[in-house]
C-alpha cells in the first residue's frame, strides 16, 4: 500500500510531466508542508498517515479561507486558483460529510452527553469530545462547533 506522502509525490511527478503548472505548485507546497512538520520539533521524523492527512487538510483550509479574503478584496482571479487547489487537495482527503450526516453525528453526541449530565455551556466541551473523534478528518472543525452550538440551543 502506498503512503498518502508517495502518492503526493507520484503525481507531483506526472503533473511535472503533465506540466500542469497549477496541480504541480499545489502538490509541491503541500509536500513542503509536510516535510517543515517532519522537521519541526527536535528530532527528524516520519509523519503518520493521520499526521500528513491533518497537513493536507490544514493547507486546504488555507485555501478557502484565502479564497475568501481574495473574493472580498475584489481579486476573482486570485480567489479561483485558491479554490482551485482547495479542490486538488481535497482529493487527498476523506470525503467530506454532508451537513445532514454531521447533524445525525451531533444529535446522538448531544444525547449522549445529557445522559452523563453535561448541561449549559459546559455541554459544548462534553460534545465536542464525543463528535470529534468521529469526525476527524471528515468536517472542518468550525462546522462542527456551529453544529453542536445549534444544538444545544435547542
């Protein structure tokens, strides 16, 4: 079985061939994201598949929200080849869960912390350490918390 990281590799190599400018410069700043986080800390060390999965997700996430800050700047070209990237890196990740499967996922976790007695606003923390391991991976971290937000205020 191939590495998320070979496989990044892999296609930033057929996309060199390709010369698929924007794929290649996508893949070639992830594999720098990854490598700076092997080489942050210490000691040198090998990412796991979740680790380097996280990497990825945080650089999509940059995408958006770059995207974003550029389509209010008023700089649509900009915003495009961000999304753009967004959308390759993407492929990497799991798929992403549709809102009403997170709210399925939130729903049971908020029952499940009312049945341990977690109430108000400490609730939210309770929540939140049920539905994230479920979700790792498969849900930004802000769609999350507005999800349990929304249902604890019922």
């Amino acid at each position: 079985m191939t590495t998320l990281k070979a496989r990044l590799k892999d296609d930033l190599n057929a996309a060199i061939k390709d010369r698929d400018e924007l794929r290649s410069s996508t893949l070639r700043l992830t594999i720098a994201a990854i490598t700076k986080e092997e080489v942050a800390g210490k000691t040198k060390r090998e990412l796991s598949e979740d680790e380097v999965q996280k990497v990825i997700a945080k650089e999509a996430k940059k995408r958006r929200e770059a995207a974003d800050a550029f389509e209010q700047g008023g700089r649509q070209e900009s915003a495009e080849r961000e999304r753009a990237e967004g959308v390759i890196l993407d492929a990497y990740l799991p798929k992403q869960l549709s809102d009403e499967e997170l709210d399925g996922i939130v729903a049971e976790a908020v029952e499940e912390a009312r049945a341990a007695g977690a109430e108000g606003p400490r609730a939210m923390g309770a929540v939140m350490k049920i539905v994230n391991p479920k979700v790792a991976g498969q849900a930004d971290g802000g769609r999350v918390a507005a999800a349990v937000k929304k249902h604890l205020a019922g």
